[in-house]
C-alpha cells in the first residue's frame, strides 16, 4: 500500500508539488481573472483572499494572478503602501487595480478593504474584498491533480534518491 499525501499549501518536505495544488491554484487564478474582468469594466479595485500561500510566492503570483500587490504573512505589510501602490496602478493607465492576500496575513482582506474605506478621502478610491476561502478546495481535480497520483510508484522510486523515504520499498 501506498499513501499519497495531498494539500493545497504544497508543504511537505520532500515533495516538489502535491496532489490539490494546480486545481486550487487554477481555482484563484480563474476567479481572480473573472474579478479582473468586473474591475476593468466598472474601473474599481479589488482585494481577493486565497488559501495557500505558497503559490503565491514570489513573482509567480505577481504574473499568474497579474496581482497590482501580493500581501503574505511572512512580509510585514502597511495598508498605506498597499493604496499607494493601487493608486500607481491607475496612474500607469490601469483600469483596474487588485491585490491578491494569502490567508493568515495580518492585513487580510477584510481589514484592507475597511482601512481603504474608512481613508476614502485621503485615498481617493474604495476597495471591494472577495474571499475565495474553501471555493479553492471543493469541487472535481483539474487533469494534472488527477494524472499526478496516476503515476506509477515504482517509476517514482527509481527516480528518488538511495536512502529518501521513497526509495525504502517493502515488498
């Protein structure tokens, strides 16, 4: 018997992408590409809260999701900047403007939508939030999540290196 580990924050050590990740990554970005669509025809700025934050690091997240800001919780963030950098989204010409927040940020998108709100004068511009939450986790696997634990395990430990977890077999 075989266990198959799987979870959308792609965490486990050892692992280079688990079973949930493509769907729950293909999940936002379908969601923040639909959100792109209604902030550019309405000209608004939007705030979208994804589940696991791994797919958001780095500049992946920046060209996937063609987010104006990332905020994770391992960088500390200020709302201020976050606006600032909205704001400069709509001086480059920008229709829209949308900043992507992974859960567990301190800053989520509740609490930006509301400080943009409450500074509306100053800022200049409001904020809608759009929670994806567990949309990310339900519903059928995309076809790479479904072809991933498809592939034979012994294919898997011939390729892992003596000595790791995978390439223990017991017959």
């Amino acid at each position: 018997m075989v266990g198959v580990a799987s979870t959308i924050d792609n965490d486990l050590n050892g692992a280079d992408i688990t079973i949930g990740v493509d769907t729950a990554l293909n999940t936002a970005l379908e969601a923040i590409d639909r959100l792109k669509t209604t902030a550019t025809s309405h000209q608004r700025a939007f705030v979208v809260e994804v589940m696991g934050r791994p797919m958001l690091s780095g500049a992946d997240g920046r060209h996937c999701g063609r987010a104006d800001v990332i905020v994770i919780p391992e960088f500390e963030s200020d709302p201020d900047a976050v606006a600032a950098a909205l704001r400069d989204a709509y001086t480059r010409g920008k229709r829209h403007a949308m900043v992507v927040v992974a859960e567990g940020a301190k800053w989520n998108a509740n609490a930006l939508a509301s400080y943009v709100t409450n500074h509306r004068d100053r800022i200049g511009f409001e904020l809608r939030a759009t929670i994806l939450g567990h949309v990310q986790r339900g519903g059928g696997p995309g076809a790479f999540d479904r072809l991933l634990p498809a592939v034979p395990p012994r294919r898997r430990w011939t390729s892992s290196p003596p000595g790791s977890p995978a390439s223990t077999r017991r017959w």
